[in-house]
C-alpha cells in the first residue's frame, strides 16, 4: 500500500473523525482544570443610589434616580439598604465572607451636588471612611464613577446630550482621582452604557415617555464615550498605579436557529448590544455594523473635528462586564409587523424592525422575574470578550434575583442563589482553562437592594436587608444561606463551590 493510498482509505478518515470528536472533547471538557489565580479578586457589587439611602443628608443633591416618577408599587430610594448609616458593618460582613474586593460606586451628588461647582466635603469624608474601612479589612475598592445616576441638575441642562456633561464628568473624575487615587487601584468609568442607551425608560434614566429620541440617546452615547475616553487618560496621567476599565453588560447572543438569516440577525443585535460599546472603549473606533445601523436609521451622533483622536487616547487597562444571561436573536424582516422595540430591560429585548427580532431560548430556565439562566453562556461571554480584545476581565455583576423568605427560624435558605452562583463560577473556571484571563468576580449584590425597576422584593445579595417594599422595619443585616457557602468559595480559592 503506497502513503497516497493510506490518505484516502476509509480508515484513516475514521481516524480524522475520531482525533477531532476527541480535540473537540477536550476544549469543551478539558480533563485538567486550572486554578483561579492566587490573587483572584472575588468580591461582589453594590451601586450608590441601590444601597445607601440618606439621598437628602450632609450636603447630597439630587440626582436623577431621585427625581425620577417611582414606579408603581416599588418604592423610592430615599432610604435603599441604609448602608450611609450602615457601612461599618456592612463592611464587617464583608470581610468576614473574606471578601478581596468591594465594587461600589460614588454617588456623582455626594461630590458635587449640582454635578459641578463647589466639592461637598461631607461626600469626599463619606467616601474616605468608606475606603478606609475597606482598606482595614484588607479589601481592595473597586469603584464605579457613575452608576446610572446623574446629577439632576445637570440633566434639567440637557444631560447627556448636553457636551458640557462631558466636561462636568471628567472634572468629577479629576476630583476623585485626586483625593481617592492614592488609596483606589481599580476604577470604572461608567456602568452599563449600552444599558442606559437600549433601555433607559427601564432603569430610569430616560423619560419613559420621552419619543423618537433614539438619535439624540446615541448622541448621548457619543458623548459618554469621549468623557470616558479622557478619564481613562486622566486615570493614567494622575494615578500612575492605577487601573482602569469600562463596564458595559455584555452577553452572547445566540441565533434562534442555523438558519443563516437568524445567525445574521445575532450578528446584528451583538454589534448594536456589546461590540458598539466595546470597540469603541479598547480600540476608540465605531464598530462598522453599527455605526451603518445607526446611519441607514438616521440616528448617528455627530462627530466633531478632534473627537476620534479623544477616543483612540482611552487606552482601559482591563475590561469589566456585567453578566447575567445571554440572548437569542431571529431574522427580522422590514415587512414584518409588531417587531419595533418597545419595553424590555437590560436582559429582555423585544427587538428592531428589520435589525433583529428577540426570541425565547427553549433551552434554558428562567428566574423567577423572566431573566434566562445560562451558566455556559457566562463562558463563551467571557471567551468571545477576550479573543475579542485580548485585556484581562473582571466580572462586576452577575447574579439572581428572588424573592427571599425568611423562615421561622430566622435563616434565610437561597439554596436558588446557591445553585446560580456556583454554576456560574464553574464555567468561569472553565473560561480560565480556556485561556481567559480573569481578575475578579464580583456578584451582584453584596447586600440586598433596590432594583432598578423591581423594588425591594427582587433581591440579590449573600445578606438580608429586613425591610420590606414600603415598610422599612429595623433595616437589621440577617446573613442568608448563600453568606456561609460564599465565604467557604473565597476560603478554598474556588475550588469548593
Ligand atoms: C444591572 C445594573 C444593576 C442592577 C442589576 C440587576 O443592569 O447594573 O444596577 O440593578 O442589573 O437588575 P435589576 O435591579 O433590574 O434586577
């Protein structure tokens, strides 16, 4: 038998298929699992407005998640978790679930009441005690800038679409940078950008009855962008240790189907959803299915002479993301009636006439709030992110939302949360034999607090907050299930979860 002869037998094609199904096994499966790195920042995450009240108290203006319409049977964030009056022990509980990690962020009104101007002193010690506690417990401050909170007195001046905002951000950073950045190594810049464009009527930083605004919010996101570039570039310059990111939502859209019209369709809402806000953050560049969406649309931002230069200089150190399910995307045909966008949230999105139409993945449970649960697309989340831009990542929100009881006892069994959780972690070890490089992982949330849109009874955190939607009881810490089995996931590195 010659060599040419051995190539086309029939039995090493077996061979092929077999050398394959195994490579395809082993990437899939890997027989060895790498560690979480030695330093892994687990942790978990708050935001100022979600958790820490006192929204009237030494010297704090309003912001937009203050002045906005409460919706219907949730409460206000007046009072949130208490953590202003609460964080020392808070903090305590922190440090005793071994927390290496705090991600938090600065209330913008804390600092500047009216967005610029005179800095509030109160807000700068606030924050201050508040590292400094962090510090003394040995947890590292993460700290977003901005969390879907802006100034309102900068808003009643345009907000976002307003260029002035850009300035008003970067000098807030400035300050920031300037009394924290000898104490803070790890910053965000802004959280969930892509969010607060695709669903601001949600989270509230859109008035929902605000109509055809889609070309001034993308105006708006240029905006942000610039203010985001330059702080990164402040960032550098000021504090030369530190390090910074962006921290967008980022999922995995799967296709509905193979079908290769539903594959474009996936293409399409992953440009608009995740790589817009991306690209632009690690390469400073429009993503080019996105930016021909936004023309073909006519809803592109202006772009002035010299703003391509101020997005190539942002230069993120790492990228953060927050992670909660992916999506699923089916073929939208402009013919097609009923697809327009309207409603939704960060993890539900009904879809754009002709872009992409949003569809049920048959595959996956839901929450008890209709959010998907897809631990393996917490995987190829973080794959794609890091082929994509090759930069460490830091997970800063992933998470269940429940309702949680409390039983006669006094305990608080969230074996749900448990089970989402380490399903979660499991993958994010998979993604680091993988390849990826992962930082950090922080949860959402640390402590219960308020949702965005769905009160206090959507909870989240390793700790009980005891107050209910309007009745605020004694605001006592009960630590939950999840507390103890967290705490023994930081103890062993990950390796018991
Ligand atoms: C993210 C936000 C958080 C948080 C979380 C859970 O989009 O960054 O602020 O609230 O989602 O969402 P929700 O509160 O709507 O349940």
């Amino acid at each position: 038998m010659y060599w040419g002869d051995v190539f086309t037998s029939p039995l090493f094609f077996c061979y092929l298929c077999l050398l394959k199904l195994y490579s395809n096994g082993r990437k899939m499966f890997h027989k060895n699992l790498k560690n979480f790195p030695k330093d892994f920042l687990w942790g978990a995450s708050t935001s100022a407005y979600q958790v820490e009240g006192a929204y009237n108290e030494d010297g704090k203006g309003l912001s937009v998640q203050d002045t906005k319409e409460v919706i219907k049977d949730t409460p206000d964030f007046n009072v949130s978790s208490d953590h202003y009056h609460h964080y020392k022990e808070d903090v305590a509980l922190f440090a005793e679930m071994g927390f290496k990690t705090y991600r938090f962020s600065i209330s913008w009104v804390r600092i500047f009441p009216n967005g610029v101007g005179e800095v509030n002193p109160k807000g700068i010690k606030f924050y201050n005690d508040l590292i400094d506690e962090l510090l003394a417990h040995n947890i590292e401050p993460l700290i977003t800038m901005y969390h879907f909170d802006l100034p309102d007195a900068l808003q009643q001046k345009g907000g976002w679409s307003n260029r002035e905002t850009v300035d008003a951000f970067v000098n807030f950073a400035k300050v920031l940078f300037e009394n924290f950045g000898d104490k803070v190594k790890y910053w965000l810049t802004i959280n969930e950008q892509n969010m607060m464009i695709l669903h601001g009527a949600a989270i509230g930083t859109v008035n929902p009855g605000a109509k055809n605004i889609q070309k001034e919010l993308y105006q708006q996101n240029h905006h942000m962008m610039l203010a985001q570039a330059q702080t990164m570039k402040l960032c550098h310059k000021m504090c030369p240790k530190g390090k910074i990111g962006p921290a967008p939502n980022i999922s995995s859209i799967y296709p509905a189907t193979s079908k290769p019209e539903d594959v474009l369709a996936a293409q399409n809402f992953s440009a608009i959803r995740n790589w817009l806000y991306l690209d632009m953050a690690a390469y400073g560049r429009y993503n080019a299915i996105a930016w021909s969406y936004m023309v073909e649309e006519n809803i592109e931002p202006t772009i002035e002479e010299g703003d391509m230069e101020i997005l190539k200089g942002g230069n993120p150190d790492f990228i953060a993301f927050n992670y909660y399910c992916t999506a699923t995307a089916q073929e939208s045909r402009i013919e097609d009636k009923g697809a327009k966008t309207s409603g939704g949230d960060q993890q539900i999105s009904t879809g754009e006439l002709g872009v992409f139409k949003g569809a049920q993945n048959e595959n996956l449970q839901k929450t008890e709030f209709g959010w998907e649960i897809d631990p393996v697309g917490f995987r190829t989340t973080l794959r794609e992110i890091y082929e994509r831009y090759n930069l460490p990542l830091i997970v800063t929100e992933n998470g269940l939302g429940a309702y949680d009881k409390v039983e006669e006892d006094g305990t608080i069994i969230d074996d749900y949360r448990i089970d989402y959780l380490r399903k979660h972690i499991e993958q994010a070890r998979l993604a680091i034999t993988d390849g990826v490089e992962l930082l950090g992982y922080c949860p959402w949330s640390a402590i219960d607090l308020i949702s965005t849109h769905q009160g206090f009874k959507k909870r989240y955190g390793f700790i009980y907050v005891n107050r209910d939607e309007f009745d605020l009881k004694d605001l006592s810490r009960i630590k939950k299930k999840s507390f103890f089995w967290y705490k023994n996931v930081i103890k062993t590195n990950g390796e018991e979860i």
